[in-house]
C-alpha cells in the first residue's frame, strides 16, 4: 500500500524542478545562447532518443488500453511487458531522466549533473517502488516473473536473474 509521502508529486512537476535547479547549478546562462555545435549536436541526439522512448512507451499502454497516470496505478488493466518494456520496466521515468541528461548536455555544465541522479533517486523512491507494489497486488506471480527479467531502469532482458533490477 502507498504510503504518505508516496507519489505526492507528480514525476513532470519533479522534473521541472530539478530542471531549473540545473539552469540555477550552470551559473543560469543566458536562455538566448545556443551551445556550440558538438553540444547542440549531442542535446539534440539524446533529446531525440528520449522523446523516442517516452513517445513508444506511451504508445504501448494506449495498445494495451492501460491506464499510464502514476497516481493511480491500482487501476492498470494490463501488464505492458513487450517492446521498449522488455529493457526497461520504467520507460517513461527512464525519457524524464534523459530529459535532465539533454539539458544537462544543452547547459554544458558538469554541475547539471546531479540533478539527474536526483531525479532517479526520488522517483525510484517515490513513484516507481510504490508502482511496484501496487503492480505486484495486482498481478502477482506474473508480475514477480517480470521484475526477475527486466531491470527496473535500463539493461538487457536476463532469464537467469532472481532478484529485481536495479
């Protein structure tokens, strides 16, 4: 059962926070200056993957007609299990992370840096393990089965594993 503290805020209000707390840690550039080349390059390159990512993991719980609002996970009617949900079991707190590392690549900053671990912090604590608990109510055994599988934040599948990913 969630517990007080558990999803109070949700994880896009979490990300603008530590958002702007990364533009305050950067010295707060100018929002009028682009980065150089290799940078607007590479912001670019992870900003793309991450829209990727939360775009098909949205999609996929539409497919599945599931609901995807954090605050209510007790009324998910389906386990998501395939496509990008074979690497990760949280892909859409996965695409708010990369949202952090594309800005924090946009800034140019080292001390944009950990905001982001931050950011995977209080949601794994917060939103993802309360999730968890609630998905494992649910549906069990199938569910135990997928979590032995798929990591909760990124990696390959693994049949031979016998504890949660990390």
């Amino acid at each position: 059962m969630a517990t007080p503290l558990d999803t109070r805020i949700k994880p896009p209000i979490w990300t603008a926070a530590l958002g702007l707390t990364q533009w305050l840690l950067a010295g707060r550039p100018s929002l009028r200056k682009r980065p150089g080349r290799v940078r607007f390059l590479a912001a670019g390159i992870a900003g793309t993957v991450t829209a990727a990512v939360g775009i098909t993991a949205l999609a996929q719980f539409n497919r599945h007609e599931t609901t995807f609002d954090p605050e209510t996970p007790e009324l998910a009617s389906a386990l998501v299990t395939d496509g990008i949900y074979g690497y990760t079991r949280n892909p859409m707190y996965l695409a708010l992370t990369g949202a952090l590392v594309t800005h924090a690549v946009w800034l140019g900053s080292l001390r944009a840096i950990p905001p982001v671990a931050a950011l995977a912090v209080v949601l794994t604590a917060f939103q993802i393990r309360p999730e968890e608990r609630a998905l494992e109510q649910i549906f069990g055994d199938e569910y135990r089965d997928y979590m032995n599988q798929v990591p909760r934040w990124l990696g390959w599948p693994s049949e031979g594993k016998t504890s949660p990913g990390v």
